[in-house]
C-alpha cells in the first residue's frame, strides 16, 4: 500500500483530502504544520507528498528544498498561488506537479495516482537497463543517475525527463513534445515548466550549468541530449 503525505495546515481541507485518498486505498498521514510536515517526510519515507505552500513556522518551498538535498519523493505542490512566476519557482526546486486552490478533491487523487503510475512504470522497465555517456551513467532499472560514481537524486519528472532525451541524442525535441513524451499527455502544466525542470537537472547533473555538457538548448525549438555516447 503506498503512503501518501499531506501537509497542510488548514485542518478541514487536510481531513477531506485524507478521507478521499484513504478511499482510494492509500495509507495516508498529516501534518499541520511545516516542521511536523518534514519530520514525517524523513521518519515514515513516504511513496508521495501533498505540499501546501503556505504553511506556519516552515514554508512548503523550504521543505521541498530541504528534502531535495536528501530525497527524490515525488512531491504535489498545493498553492493559492497560481501565476506562471510562482509554479516555476515551485518547479524549479523540485516539485513533480502543482494544483491550484481551490481544487477538488478527486483531483488531488486523480494526480496522485498518475504521479505514482509513471513511477511504478519506470521501476518496471524491461528494455535496455543502462545508457552510458562518461562520467554520466542513466540506470533504467533502478531509476537511478551516477555522475563520476556518485549517485544524483532526480526527481520522478527529471529522471523521465533526462531518459527521454538521452534515448535519442542528437534529436532535438520541442518543449511540447517533452511536455507529452516525459511528463505524459495528462500534464496540464505550461510548457515554460520544462524550462524550470531543465534547470533544476542540469544543475545536478553538469560541473557547469551555465555551459552545459549533456543538455543543450536548440533555440527556437527546445532541447537535445548531446552526442557523446560511448
């Protein structure tokens, strides 16, 4: 049974959207509060987290940056906050997906569920189980990145992100089509958001992010993975 997270410190929105993801056959836990949010992220290791934005004593863009220099969880970001500005900035920390207040419930469940599926379906890949580039090792199988030996944390959309790409290098793909190919054709976010993930990833995976080595920008267009398999 996957667990789900959700910290959100108004009690009655956290109560509805425990009530509909128990339904749905998750086993669910909730904090109120930021500092009680990523305690229980660290102690129960959630399969997923439901992340409000504002929240007392410890914001939700802290936490998600707290917990991306230790954990690659998929994280839902919860925001009253709905201007493109404010999801990039979410994004680019991190965060898998966004929903805007107010939201209905079943949502909330319904990208619950579709952030897990594309998890479950990476873990379960059966054809090739490693791309190698170098110093940068893509393990399909274990949905896990090695630059240099050392294991990077990606997130579930920068992972699927980064496979994408370097299945075709020297392909150039546009931001519509990352936005159907990596993030699926449910993805209802802008496609300034690959921006933002494209960021975030080269920032973990290049010595120079302002000089990218594996991923460039084809202007214009959008993205390629460099042609420097061996």
């Amino acid at each position: 049974m996957d667990k789900i997270l959700i910290v959100e410190d108004d009690v009655k929105t956290a109560n509805l959207l425990r009530l509909y993801l128990r339904q749905a056959g998750y086993k669910v836990e909730v904090a109120n509060d930021g500092y009680t949010g990523l305690d229980l992220s660290r102690s129960m290791q959630p399969d997923l987290i439901v992340l409000d934005l504002m929240l007392p004593n410890l914001g939700g863009l802290d936490i998600c940056r707290l917990l991306r220099l230790e954990s690659s969880v998929p994280i839902i970001i919860l925001t009253a906050k709905a201007t493109e500005e404010d999801v990039l900035r979410g994004l680019a920390l991190g965060a898998d997906d966004y929903i805007a207040k107010p939201f209905s419930p079943r949502e909330v469940v319904a990208r619950v569920k579709t952030v897990l599926r594309r998890i479950q379906e990476h873990n379960l890949h059966n054809g090739q189980k490693e791309l190698e580039f170098g110093d940068l090792i893509i393990n399909l199988t274990r949905h896990e990145v090695a630059i240099e030996g050392e294991v990077v944390h990606l997130t579930p959309k920068e992972f699927k992100l980064l496979e994408t790409l370097a299945k075709e290098p020297g392909r150039a793909f546009s931001r519509l089509e990352l936005v159907e190919r990596a993030f699926g054709y449910d993805y209802e976010g802008l496609e300034r958001t690959v921006d933002a993930h494209v960021m975030n990833l080269r920032k973990k995976i290049e010595h120079d992010h302002t000089n990218p080595h594996y991923v460039e920008t084809v202007y214009g267009v959008g993205y390629r993975f460099l042609e420097r398999r061996i």
